[in-house]
C-alpha cells in the first residue's frame, strides 16, 4: 500500500447508517455485514490504486477533486493528495439521492 487511507468521521456515521438500515430492511445482519465488507474491500484497493475511481458528473465535485467509485447503489466519494500521498475518503452515499449536498 503506498497511500494512508483516510475517512472522516461523517463517511463513517454514512457506513453506519447504511449498514444499519441494510440489517433492519433485510432483518439478517449478515447480509449487512457482507455489503460492509464488500464496501471496505473496495476502499482498501485505494491504497495501492488511488486513481482507480473515476471524476464526478457534477462539474463543482470535479472543481473540487474529489473522484468517485461505485460499490453497487452505493458512491464512495474521496480525494488523493499526492504530494502527502494520502487518499481521503469523505463520503459513501445512496447514489439514488441528490448527494451533492451530502459530502
């Protein structure tokens, strides 16, 4: 791995949520707990690959830096600064909702 990964405390109130919500709508928490799996496998790729995901529609997220990677119905918002060799991730969110306002 050649970046530290990084995740705010709201990507991880947004993981939460999400997982939570997967356990109550499914009533099985090991359904929830593969989604988060599969979630943070991804993430965990970032590391070796940080440009892996690809530049936002919206042209003020791409303005931004910010890039994105798709886990299902799920956006993975995230930034890499190559000069401290750190990717930051700032957001996981349903890519159903208008999520701009989200990160």
């Amino acid at each position: 791995m050649k970046y530290v990964l990084i995740r705010t405390d709201k990507t991880d109130d947004q993981l939460s949520d999400i997982i939570h919500y997967i356990a109550a709508d499914s009533g099985n928490v090991n359904i929830a707990l593969a989604y988060l799996d599969k979630i943070e496998a991804t993430v965990m790729q970032l590391g070796d690959f940080p440009y892996q995901g690809v530049q936002p529609r919206y042209s003020i997220l791409r303005r931004q830096r910010y890039r994105v990677l798709i886990v299902e119905r799920h956006l993975i918002f995230y930034k890499v600064n190559e000069a401290e060799k750190i990717v930051c991730v700032y957001a996981v969110v349903d890519g159903r909702r208008e999520y701009r306002s989200l990160i």
